[in-house]
C-alpha cells in the first residue's frame, strides 16, 4: 500500500523517534533540523504524506537520482554503511500496525483535536502533551482473527 507506506515515511520525517550517532567521533547529531530544513523539503512542517509518492512514472535515471538525493536528505534511519539494517522491518511493522488500528478501532480523543505541541529541550522530538486516546472496537470486526478483545 504504497499511499500508507508514505504516511509512515512521513511520520519518521517529522517526528524521528532517536537521534543519529556519528562515529567513530560518536557524536549526537538531532535529525530534526535537517528532516525539516526549508532548504531541502516544501513546506518542512507540513504533514505531507504526498511528498514521497512519485508524482509520475520515472525512468531508471530519475529514480536513481532521487534515491541519491534522500539518502542525504531524510535521515531517521541513519544513512549509508552504518544506516538502520532494520528500516525495511521497521516499515512493514509500521504499517500493520497502523492499518489494524485504523480499520479495527474507532479513536476516542479528549477535546476535539490532538495537540502537536513539542517538547523542547532534548535531542528527541517528544510530544508536550503525550497522546492520550481510547480504542473502540469497530462492529462488525473488519478483521476477527487478528483482534480478540
Ligand atoms: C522505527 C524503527 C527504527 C528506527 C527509527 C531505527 C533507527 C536507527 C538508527 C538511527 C540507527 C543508527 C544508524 C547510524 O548510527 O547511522 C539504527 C541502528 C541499528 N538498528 Fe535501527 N531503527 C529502527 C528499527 C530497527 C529494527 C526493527 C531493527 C532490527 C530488527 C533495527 C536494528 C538496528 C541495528 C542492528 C542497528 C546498528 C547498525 C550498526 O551499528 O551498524 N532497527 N537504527
């Protein structure tokens, strides 16, 4: 599912849950400012699964260039030799679980919007306001073998 995949993309574009050691100085580096440079992404703070669907067909050459210019660019992973060997997992993980929580529950907030409000002060991008939400099962259960409640 290519559109959901995007979705989890963005997530760890806006909100990369550690940050990246440098070595073999091993040095912290926060990887916010560069996922959310205006220099190198359209609207960084935007919430803009888009940005990582191609927009149309490309050939071999563009997508190569393209794959290039991320690996630089968009760094929740880390990068290159010493980058993430779990990010593939990582995805597929992500999106299971995001896609059995959305088509399974109904989400019951407080108020009527979540507030995105960061943390400042560490090296983590963390919410102010850590999400408090409850689950409602859906009926009838889209998905009965993968949710006993
Ligand atoms: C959202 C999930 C994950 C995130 C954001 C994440 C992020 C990272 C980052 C930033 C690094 C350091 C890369 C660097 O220093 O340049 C790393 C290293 C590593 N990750 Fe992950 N990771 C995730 C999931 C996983 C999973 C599922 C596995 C294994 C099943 C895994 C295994 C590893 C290993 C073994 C290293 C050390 C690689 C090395 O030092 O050469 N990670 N990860």
């Amino acid at each position: 599912m290519p559109y959901l995949q995007a979705v989890v993309k963005e997530a760890l574009r806006l909100h990369p849950p550690g940050p990246l050691v440098i070595r073999p100085s091993v040095t912290g580096l926060c990887c916010k400012p560069v996922m959310r440079d205006p220099y190198l992404w359209e609207d960084p703070e935007e919430f803009k699964p888009e940005r990582f669907l191609p927009a149309s067909p490309r050939s071999g050459g563009q997508e190569d260039e393209m794959i290039k210019e991320e690996v630089l660019k968009y760094i929740p992973f880390g990068s290159r030799r010493r980058g993430c060997p779990g990010s593939n997992l990582a995805y597929l993980s992500a999106g299971i679980a995001i896609g059995v929580m959305v088509q399974c529950f109904d989400w019951k907030i407080e108020g009527d919007k979540v507030n995105m409000e960061e943390a400042r002060g560490t090296m983590m991008v963390a919410m102010a306001h850590p999400l408090k939400c409850t689950p409602l099962l859906r009926y009838p259960n889209p998905l009965p073998s993968l949710v006993f409640v």
